[in-house]
C-alpha cells in the first residue's frame, strides 16, 4: 500500500484497476483525516500553550536560558533607529502632561546643590555678565526708594556725622560772627573794637621796642594759664 | 562728638585771647578805673553836699576833708572797687571796656583774699604795673608777687576757655 502512495511508484509497482480505486480511497480518507487533525490542533494548541504560559514564568525562563547579551549583539541597533521616525515619535509625547507627572520638589530636593555650586566657576559667570545691561534695566531709583530704609540710612549717616562740628566749620569759613557783627553793629561796639585792637597793637609795639632795648631775644611768653570750667566756689557765697 | 565753639570774637582778636596784656592796653584800663572811682567819689561828694543842705541849709557850707582823707578815700574806694571787681566777674569797668580779665595761677577767677591783697598792692604801689613792660611775661609787681594774670579776653563771660581758631 505504502509504495503505491507515490506515483514513481505506482509506475514501478503498475497500476490495476482495483487498486486505483483503493488508492483513490485511500487518499480521500488521508485528506479528510490531515482536515481532521489540522481542526483539532487548531482547538487544541492555543488552550495548550495558554495554560502552559500561564504555568511558566516565560521571563524567568528567557532570564535563565537565553544569551541576550548574544541576541542583543545580533541587532542592529542602527538599522532599528533608522527606520525609527523620532521626530514623529516625539510629536507624539505630551512634553506638558509628561511634565506635570514630574514630582520636581522630589528631583530638586535628591540634588546635591551644595556640589554643584561648588563646581560652579562663579568668576567666569560674573565675567559674562553684562553689568551695565542689568543695570539698564532695573529701575535703581525705585528699587531704593521701595526697598531701602532710608530713614534707618539716614539716621545711620547723621549719628556718624559731627553736625556740630560741620557747622562750625561752615559757620567758621563765612565767618558768620563777622557778619552779625555788621549787620547789628553799632558805632560803640565798632569804636570799642577799635580801641583794644589798637591797644593790643601799641602793647606789641612797646615789648618790642623794650625788648630791642634790652637786647633780648625771643618772644615774651604771653600765654596765661587755661582753666576748663568754673568750678562751684566755696567762698562765693561770702 | 568733639565740642566745637563758635567764637563770636573777631578775626583779628582771636590769636590774643588768653595771653597777657601789655602795658599801654592796662594803663588805658587803669585810667579809666581812675576815672569811674573819681566819679564814685565825686558822686558821694555830691550826695553828702545834698545831705548838708536838706539838713541845715542855712549854716551850709562846702565841706573840705583835707588831702590826706581824700586820698584815703580814694584809696578804700578803689580798693573795694577792684576787689569786687576782679572776685565777681574777673574785671573792673577799665577791664570791661579794654577786653581784659584778671586771673589767678590756674586761670581762674581770683578769689576774695587774692582779689583783695591783688587791690591792696595794686593801689598802694601803682607804679609796679610798669614792671609790664620789663617782665618777660607781661606781670606787674602784684601779678608777679600773687602769681595773677591780666589776659585780653574779649569774651563777655568768663566761659572755659578754646584755643583760638
């Protein structure tokens, strides 16, 4: 029966009429049993490999018996993104939405600032930095008027400043005692002046000329002695 | 803070105030407290003259107190005078009108006894004043003998002193 199933064989073996219709029976029922066989693994194969997946840990067993780093090699990564279309990838991510999941207090409050700061070159930063530029745009009058304490600033400058001695100064240099004087001044107090300022000159005149007398050299010591202050006296109330 | 004063003197006064006065400036001040004790004594004169003639108008005569007590008159007269004088405010009206002061050694005011003995000399020996123009600091006799001063000092009060600006 076997070697009649092939034509080469049919040949060889020669046909007869009453096996022709045996092997047309023959391969009738191999037909419909292959149909038979083919249904039933279609029914039977999916159940079997689900429940066998669902009983194997197929990750596991991939881990355990598979040489990725081998599969991985076989790749070729670059073959793979070329045919990838980032651009469209890209415009397919939601950036805002991909932000908001971002827990940023979290990412900030694992960096190590302190290091950074550290490995920051602040010198070559403030070199870059356009000063004028800045200060251009911010508005320093508002800034001070607004932020600053000026009263405290004030108060600060005039308990450093010597006011009294400023105005002495100021005072001393119009030589404001000079100018009340000729603007009340009277022709006794005029005529006063005038006497001792020629008395005090007459004075000079004659240690001078005594002194020249008497051959001396050097001047007179005509500073008297300086008190501070008028003490309370006791015999003031005598 | 550093106290600063803001001297009402003069420009030109100012590098004097403080040193000793010399003579002509206190024989002007001398004459003219000669000249305020003449007229003290002139004005009592005068006060007893009235006095006599209220009181008996009729046997009025002039009084005549002979030299000897005129001069001793003179002599109390102008030793009170400057006594209270230079013990009150440091100057008679002679030292008022010539800017001058009296001090003692710590250049101060003199005190009562000071003041007193300083009238004393200067009335009963006033040709020491001339010793002012000899001495080397500007002292008379009674400034040299009771350690005094005669200052220019065109302040009206006798405040602490600054050194002139």
């Amino acid at each position: 029966m076997r070697c009649c199933d092939h034509r080469s064989s049919r040949r060889r073996c020669g046909r007869r009429p009453p096996l022709a219709a045996l092997t047309r029976s023959g391969e009738a029922r191999r037909e419909a049993l292959a149909a038979e066989v083919e249904a039933r693994l279609d029914a039977v194969v999916p159940v079997v490999v689900d429940e066998v997946l669902r009983r194997t840990d197929l990750t596991d067993l991939v881990l355990r018996h598979v040489d990725l780093d081998r599969v991985v090699s076989t790749v070729d990564v670059d073959a793979v993104v070329e045919r990838v279309d980032l651009p469209a990838v890209v415009q397919r991510v939601d950036v805002d939405q991909v932000v908001e999941r971002v827990d940023l207090d979290a990412v900030a409050a694992r960096l190590d600032l302190d290091a950074v700061a550290a490995r920051l070159d602040v010198d070559a930063v403030a070199a870059r930095l356009d000063v004028d530029a800045v200060l251009d745009r911010v508005d320093l009058t508002a800034v001070v008027l607004h932020r600053v304490d000026l009263h405290a600033i004030v108060q600060a400058v005039l308990a450093r400043l010597d006011l009294v001695a400023l105005a002495a100064e100021v005072i001393d240099g119009v030589d404001l005692p000079e100018i009340i004087r000729e603007s009340t001044g009277s022709m006794a107090s005029d005529t006063v002046r005038g006497v001792r300022m020629q008395g005090i000159a007459a004075d000079e005149a004659l240690s001078r000329a005594v002194d020249r007398l008497l051959l001396r050299r050097g001047d007179r010591t005509t500073q008297a002695p300086e008190h501070q202050r008028e003490p309370k006296r006791a015999d003031s109330s005598r | 803070m550093r106290e600063r004063e803001v001297s009402p003197l003069p420009r030109e006064a100012r590098p004097y105030q403080r040193r000793r006065a010399g003579l002509v400036t206190r024989m002007v001040a001398a004459g003219i407290d000669g000249l305020v004790v003449g007229l003290v004594l002139l004005g009592c004169y005068g006060a007893l003259v009235v006095l006599l003639l209220l009181i008996d108008p009729r046997n009025f005569s002039f009084p005549d107190f002979g030299l000897l007590f005129s001069i001793a008159s003179a002599f109390v007269v102008l030793v009170v005078y400057q006594t209270l004088g230079w013990w009150l405010v440091g100057r008679t009206y002679g030292g008022v009108v010539m800017g001058l002061r009296v001090v003692d050694h710590r250049g101060r005011r003199p005190r009562l006894p000071g003041a007193f003995v300083r009238a004393l000399l200067s009335a009963a020996f006033p040709i020491g004043i001339l010793w002012v123009v000899v001495s080397r600091q500007n002292r008379s006799v009674a400034d040299a003998l009771l350690r005094t001063s005669v200052v220019y000092d065109w302040q009206p009060e006798d405040r602490p002193h600054h050194a002139p600006r």
